[in-house]
C-alpha cells in the first residue's frame, strides 16, 4: 500500500481551497437572494444558473481541485482524464441548480428543502469521486466504506443547510457568516471523502494516459477568475431593490401629476385679433373674397 500526503504544500492548499469556497458560497447566496425578489420566469432562471455556476462551480468542484493540488502519492505521478474532469464539474454545477430548482419553485416547506438537500448532496458527492475517478496513477484506487458513507451524509446535511441558507438570508453580515459555515461543510466532506482513500501500487512503472495537472491549472485558474469577474459584473449591474422602488416611485408620481392644461384662445367676435396683425411682418393682407362685406 503506498502512502498518502494530503498536504504535500502544506496549508497553503487546504486554506485556499477553504478561501475559494467561502468565496463562491457568498457570490451563490446573493445570486439567490436575487431569485426571491425576481419579477419574471426568465429573471430568475437566470439567477438560478449564476447562483448553481457559484455554488457548484466554484464553492465546490473549484475548491475540490485546489485540495487536489495538495494531493500526492509516493513514487507515482498524477494525471487526470479531462472528460471525467469536465464531468465532474458539470455534475456539481447540475446537482446544485436543481437543488434550486426544487426549493425556489413555491413556498419552501420541509418537503422541497429534504428533497432539494438529498438530490444536491448526492450530486455534490458524485461530483468529488467522479473527480477522483479521473485521476490517473501507477497503483489502484481503494475506499473505505464507512468513510464514503459518512462523506455521504456530510454533503446531504450540507446541501441541504446551503439551500435554506439560500432561501432564507439575505443580510449582508448573515451571508458572510452563512459563507464561512458552509466552507468549512465543504471541506469537511472532502477530506472526509479523502481519508476513505487507499492506493495499491502496481509493480513497474507503465505509462499513464491523461493530462498533468500543470496543464489543467492555467486554464482552472482562469475559468474561475473569469466566473467570478463575470458574477460580480452580473451583481453590480443588476437593479437592487431600492433601484426598483426609487422607479416605482418616479412611474407613479407621473401617473399621479395633472396633464399640463392646453392654451385655449379668448373669443374674437369681431376679428380685433386678426386686424391687429396686418401690417406686421409675415402676416398677409386678406384677399377680397376674404374681407366681410359693409
């Protein structure tokens, strides 16, 4: 059996993998937030996708990676399959729209929010061992069962505490604290889900398939990078609700004001308005037709 370093840059990994979560989880609360105070289907669809590609994206599949970073084997190299890579991110940001779905549509009840928990914390949990499926050494992967089962449960209790989370906060201070509770639900079933792991060294040292993972963390980094910037940008420009009600306001002060009044002439009986006109300039003389007669 070979051994296992989970921290093989030290903390640096797991802090940032913890700085990355608590990051998304706080871009993917006020994204739901957003879908709550949505006037239409399509408003809040779209935050819905905003708020799963935070949650799911990065708060999860992105801090996932990063604690893989910190991940090695001894006398073997890593590699990763990039569709299963690619998978797994798709699961996770899945899983988590879903979970939304299924708790944003109607009044929140018990019902929606297990439902929602158990589908998201299954997909969160396929996400994490397709991703370790992906990986590619010289031994074979084994687990143990009561530890996968226990990372199991952790990611249920955790979807579900992040979807009444979503559903719920919507203060400021609240998030931040919401965010670093669900950092620390995240990680915990990561590493929960790592300790299961054991890896059986092959004899010889074949050659491995699949892509190193100086080559897949450029185009990571920037992905997320991307995600977030383009989130933010998303957020900012996005009308709050006192924008709303600052228009709401203005529509229905100018519903609410008179029409200006139309000018209406004085009456002219005898034409003394008409005849104090000639003579001035542009105004022209009346014709014979147009003059009354004595």
């Amino acid at each position: 059996m070979a051994e296992i370093n989970h921290f093989e840059y030290g903390w640096i990994t797991p802090a940032l993998s913890y700085a990355l979560s608590v990051l998304g989880s706080i871009l993917g609360l006020v994204c739901a937030g957003r879908i709550r105070t949505a006037r239409t289907s399509g408003q809040r669809a779209w935050w819905g996708l905003l708020s799963a590609w935070a949650l799911g994206g990065t708060a999860i599949w992105a801090m996932h990676f990063m604690a893989m970073l910190g991940f090695a084997v001894e006398n073997t190299r890593i590699r990763y399959d990039v569709p299963l890579t690619a998978a797994s991110t798709a699961i996770a940001v899945v899983a988590v729209g879903i979970g939304l779905a299924i708790v944003g549509t109607g009044r929140l009840n018990p019902v929606r929010l297990i439902a929602g928990g158990v589908f998201t914390g299954v997909g969160v949990a396929s996400m994490h061992y397709t991703g370790m499926a992906a990986m590619r050494l010289n031994g074979g992967l084994g687990y143990d069962t009561v530890r996968v089962v226990l990372s199991v449960v952790i990611a249920v209790v955790a979807s579900t505490v992040a979807l009444w989370l979503a559903m719920t906060v919507r203060r400021g201070l609240a998030i931040f604290a919401s965010a670093l509770v669900m950092g620390i639900a995240v990680n915990g079933m990561h590493f929960t889900g790592m300790s299961a792991l054991s890896v059986h060294r092959h004899d010889g040292t074949g050659e491995l398939t699949g892509t190193g993972v100086s080559t897949l963390l450029v185009p990571i980094v920037l992905a997320v990078v991307f995600g977030v910037v383009g989130l933010l940008y998303a957020l900012l420009a996005a009308p709050t609700d006192d924008d709303r009600a600052a228009t709401a306001y203005l529509d229905g002060r100018r519903l609410s004001e008179p029409a200006a009044p139309t000018p209406t002439a004085a009456p002219d009986p005898v034409g003394l308005r008409a005849r104090s006109t000639l003579g001035q300039p542009g105004t022209p003389f009346p014709s014979r037709r147009d003059t009354p007669p004595r």
